[in-house]
C-alpha cells in the first residue's frame, strides 16, 4: 500500500469516528467525492480539536494552528510535509484545483476561537462565520465543479445560517464549557438580556424576545441560499437540500420554544422523513 493510499485511509478513519450535523462523506454524494470530503473534515476536525479540546495553553493552541498554517505554505510551495493528513490534503488540492485560501480561512476561525468570546454586533457574527463556516459550502461547491460567484454567494448564506442554528442550540454548552456568547452584545443590551440570563438559562420574556430575533437572523440567510439546492442536479443537489430542510426543522423548533429558549431541540424520525420528502419535492423554506 503506498503512503498516499495509507494517508487517505487515515482521514478516513478520523472522518468515520466522528459525529457531526453536517454528513461527512454522506452516500448520497458521488463516490469520487468522499474520499476527499473525509480529508477536508479530518483537517478541519483536528484544527478545531486543538482550538477547543484538551488542556492546552492559549500560547501552545496558538502554535499548533501556526504549524498547520505552515504546512499549507508548504503545499503551496510544492514541498513535500511528513504528516499523512497533509499528504492527502495536498493531492486533494492539486487535483481538484482547489484555494489554498479556504483552508487559511479555518484557520483563521479556530485561532479566533482561542481568544474571541464576545462579538460587539451581528456584522462581528457574520464576519466569525465568513471564516468558521462559508469556507466549507465553498468547497463543496469547488470539488463540485460549480463554484460560480451566485453558488458561493448562496452557499456562504446557507452555512451562515446553519451556524447560527448551531449557536442557538448550544447557548449554555458554548458558555459554561468555552465561556463564549455567539450573540450580538448591543442586541442583547437591546432586549434587556444580561451574561446572567445565559449563565442562569433564565428564559424569561426579555430572553425569548432576543432569541426570537435571533430566529429572524438565521431565517433570513437559510431563505436567501435556499434557491442553490434547487439549482444544483444530482445527488449533490438533494444532499444540499436534505441540509436546507434539515436546518430548517431545528430552526422551527427553536421558534416554538414553549417558553424555554434553551432547551434543544430533538429531531423525531417523523422529522427525517419530513426533510427528505420536502427535499425530493425542492420544497422552498419560508422567512
């Protein structure tokens, strides 16, 4: 077995040995593709275990991510880099003529993640995810064949939005074991709403009015890049759709919160089912 060979085989396992909302290397997408989709995962996996996981300085996380950027300007030079991820991330890269840029981009967001836990406003949001989670779609699309200016345009709105939904599920987790807030500081003056609110998950009126907001932000974004799983054909097109659909039901189940904003939603098998019909009908989502 050559070294190339062992080093997908390696992504592979990581990508396998992972849960994650989004579907790595999912069935529905075309065979050629997973390998690759399981080497971009295992270098954002491992770039965000050293962000988040262990017990790890700021200075020491900071300088594994350093490394990382170091071995993409190797890529970039065409040097060879003794690490089997990066083996395979290299042959993913010339062979699918993808931006080195995108990857610098991760990066970018896991060193934020190491310092930042306030954002002054939802512009400081949306930058947060400009880097943490557009960069993904946009290698999709990329590894697609489809990166034309709209597509990206379209999926940086989607991924926005499906990070979003991912901070609304996960307010108290991303306080008491990170000690971020991914909600706008002014926003939250605004409503009344307090660090106490989310330290104490206090939902009362003031919280529910913020979230409810919040809610409009994400709906606004997912309604806006909905348009791109109907363009796209195949099995990336319903893929993206499942994604769409799925990211929707949570959403519509955060806005029906019954009073507790922080309680996380739970998708049913009704709920899957629902995703898929409304996905193979290209069923639009609503603002």
């Amino acid at each position: 077995m050559s070294h190339l060979e062992q080093a997908y085989q390696h992504c592979q396992s990581v990508a396998a040995g992972h849960y994650e909302n989004f579907p790595v290397a999912s069935r529905l997408l075309p065979k050629r593709l997973r390998r690759p989709i399981s080497v971009i995962y295992t270098f954002a996996r491992t770039a965000d275990d050293f962000a988040d996981e262990g017990n790890l300085s700021k200075s020491q996380r900071h300088q594994k991510l350093d490394d990382y950027s170091d071995k993409l300007a190797a890529i970039a030079h065409a040097e060879a880099v003794d690490d089997p991820l990066f083996l395979a991330l290299a042959d993913v890269i010339q062979q699918h003529a993808l931006p080195l840029s995108l990857f610098h981009d991760l990066l970018t967001a896991f060193k934020m993640d190491v310092d930042k836990t306030r954002f002054a406003d939802f512009a400081e949001i949306l930058n947060y995810c400009h880097y943490s989670a557009n960069p993904v779609g946009r290698l999709l699309l990329y590894l697609h064949g489809v990166a034309t200016p709209k597509n990206l345009s379209q999926s940086d709105a989607i991924c926005s939005a499906l990070q979003l939904i991912n901070f609304y599920q996960d307010l108290t987790q991303d306080y008491h074991e990170h000690g971020r807030i991914y909600l706008p500081q002014d926003e939250m003056r605004q409503f009344g709403v307090t660090e106490d609110h989310i330290e104490q998950a206090r939902s009362d009126r003031a919280m529910q009015e913020l979230m409810n907001f919040q809610f409009q932000h994400a709906a606004t974004l997912l309604h806006r890049g909905c348009p791109l799983g109907n363009a796209l054909k195949g099995r990336f097109g319903f893929e993206l759709r499942m994604i769409i659909q799925g990211g929707n039901c949570v959403l519509n189940r955060l806005k029906k919160h019954e009073g507790n904003v922080f309680q996380r939603p739970r998708l049913t098998r009704r709920d899957a089912v629902q995703i898929a019909v409304r996905a193979l009908l290209r069923v639009s989502v609503l603002k």
